[in-house]
C-alpha cells in the first residue's frame, strides 16, 4: 500500500509539473502574442498619430518616401509630393512622434526595471525622485548654462541638456540608493520615504532657480512642470535617442537577473546573479533613460506605473517579456496622449503630463483596490 501510495505521490507531482509547465508554455506564447501585436498596434498609433492634426496629410501616400532613406538625403521634396504636406509630416509631425515613443519607450521600461529591482510596484523613476533630479539637472544648465557652464555648453551643443539631466537623474539616484542601504540590505520602504524627501528637496532648488530666471528662461522652465512633447524637432531626438536607444537595447540582458531578484536577493545570489553589478547596471540605465527623456519632454507622470502593472496582469511577471513589452506599450499610451493632447483643445494644447495624469491615476487606484480584494489587506 504505502508502494502504491508513493508512486501514485510521485505521478501526482509529475503531473502537477506538467500541468505548471504547460501553463508556463501557454504564457511564454501569449506573451509573443502579445508582443507582436503591440509591435503592429505602435506602427497604426504611430500612422494614426502622424495623420491627426488641423492640416489634413494622406499619409498612406507619402508612406513610400517616408520609409526610403534617399528621400531625407537629397534634402529635396519628392516628385508628386504636395510640399506643404511633406515638410509637415517629415519636419513637425514625424519628429514629435518619433520622441514620444522613445519617451514613451523609456519611462515604461524604467518602471518595469525599478519595480523588479525593487520588488516593489510603487517603485517607478517619478515617484523615487529620479525624475525631479534629472529637471534640476537641466534646469541648472538652462537658467546657469552660458554663465556657468560655458565652456561645457560650446562643447557638448545639443547634448548639454540631456547630459546635464541624466547627470542629476544619476546622482538622485545614487544619492536615494545610499540612503536606502545599511549593511548591505537596501530597504524598499526606506527608498520610497528617502524618494519622496529628496524630491522635495529638487523642487525646493528648481524653484530657487524659477525665481531667478528671466522671462524667456521661465517659459523654458514651465515647459517641465507638466510635461509636452510640443516644439519637438530632429535636434531633440538626436540628443535623446543615443541615450534612450542604449538602454533599450541593454535592459533585455538583465531580464535574467530581474527574474531571479524575485525570490530575494540571497536566494538570486546563490543561483549565480551577480546582484551588485545587476543593481549598479540597472540604476546607470534608468538614470540616463530617465535624464534624457526628462530633458526632452519635461515631467510625465504615471506611464512608468501604469504600462508594467497591465502588462502583468496580462503576459505575468517574466522580464524576458515584459520588457520588451512596456517599450511598445509604453510608445503607444505616450503617442496617444500626445495626439489626444493636441486635438482635444485645437487649436490650443494642454500638457501631457495632464493627459497621463488623467489616464493613470484611475487606473492604478484600480489595481490597488483589486490587490486590496485579492489580498484582503
């Protein structure tokens, strides 16, 4: 009996195995799945986007010249093309869509990157205080620049902006991940309260420099305040694009480690996880994603928040996936509150940052109330 018994034990484990391996293999196809389909829903927002606007463009028609490299390398208007409609798509329209979804792309991924180092779902780039670093780093430079910063202003051109911003987005975090750690245990907690004072203290410097500046140095400060991808040009995307683009491209080789932060760190240490240098990797990328887009568009509030959480409850908790998710998501909830933005009270626009604010903060009440009901916290 007790044979029997044993074996029936043993072909039950092997099932429940199966059946969890087939859960997971149902999940890893919906998650490309998913993956695919917002690669083609960001190309139509990205279309839809480019198509909206108080000028009418058939951008089915100029679709051809806007994919062909030699259209922008000759400089000139392509034959049969109306040049009105192509210097608006190619030298207003085209350049903000392109920087909302790098934007988009990076606050998604670097709140996705933060709440799994974290382990933590509060944890994003505005709420720790690495956005309010990465303002004060540009605003130093915008109000300071030529009289400070000169020499470094004549050297870096277009990239001083952003390089300044990802150095203050890099030292808030350094600063915040200090504070956090004691013997060698970073404490969530601890980070989140450490996040909220050191954002505090970045308004209270930023403000010092608004009642400094001149008026044309104000309009420039107000612009991050709430956020706009307005007066967006192909200067502003080749400053921001090296950056973002970098860690794009890098934070899919931590997905391993990320995943393995999940059972703690101890645990993710005996599996072979090189903790140290995955927090150190994780903290570089998302302060300079962070800075840049900060730089670019000013403060945007929720989309590192919102994208992830949805994202889970939809594909689970794998960073192989969900990473590559959020940027595409991510791209796509930006773009759309860009082109909301400006439409919705043309010929004017409201920011951004109200739009995502508006869209967000429902939403992750929404998660907490159903986290609450599923926990019974």
């Amino acid at each position: 009996m007790s044979e029997t018994a044993a074996r029936t034990g043993v072909q039950g484990f092997k099932n429940l195995l199966g059946l969890r391996e087939a859960r997971t293999g149902n999940r890893e196809t919906l998650a490309r799945a998913v993956i695919v389909l917002l690669a083609a829903v960001t190309a139509l927002t990205m279309l839809g986007s480019l198509a909206t606007g108080p000028i009418s463009v058939p951008v089915f028609d100029l679709l051809p010249h806007l994919t062909s490299l030699s259209s922008y390398s000759s400089g000139a208007v392509p034959e049969g093309v109306s040049p009105r409609d192509w210097i608006v798509v190619t030298e207003i329209r085209l350049p903000r869509v392109v920087l909302g979804a790098l934007v988009g792309a990076a606050l998604a991924v670097s709140g996705a990157v933060m709440q799994g180092l974290f382990r933590n779902p509060l944890a994003d780039p505005g709420i720790v205080g690495v956005s309010a670093g990465a303002g004060l780093g540009a605003a130093l430079f915008i109000v300071l620049g030529n009289a400070a910063f000169a020499p470094v202003m004549a050297v870096l051109g277009i990239y001083a902006v952003p390089l300044a911003a990802f150095a203050g987005g890099l030292v808030n975090t350094l600063l915040l991940y200090r504070i956090g750690t004691r013997g060698g245990i970073t404490s969530v907690a601890t980070l989140l309260l450490a996040g909220i004072a050191l954002g505090a203290l970045t308004g209270a410097m930023t403000g010092i420099l608004v009642y400094v500046a001149d008026d044309q140095q104000l309009r420039d400060l107000q612009f991050w305040g709430l956020g706009s991808l307005a007066g967006s040009n192909w200067e502003k995307v080749s400053s921001a694009a090296p950056i973002i683009l970098v860690m794009l491209f890098s934070v899919p080789f931590l997905a391993r480690g990320l995943n393995g932060l999940t059972l703690g760190e101890a645990a993710a240490a005996h599996i072979g996880i090189r903790v140290q240098r995955l927090k150190n990797l994780s903290i570089l990328l998302v302060a300079g994603a962070t800075g840049a887009s900060v730089a670019v568009s000013g403060g945007i509030g929720f989309v590192g928040i919102v994208v992830p959480h949805l994202l889970r409850l939809t594909i689970g908790p794998d960073h192989r996936y969900l990473l590559p998710a959020s940027a595409l998501l991510g791209a796509v909830m930006l773009i759309a509150a860009d082109t909301l933005s400006r439409t919705i009270v043309a010929p004017a626009e409201m920011p951004i940052g109200i739009i995502t604010a508006f869209a967000g903060a429902p939403f992750f009440l929404w998660i907490l109330l159903r986290k609450r009901g599923l926990t019974g916290i």
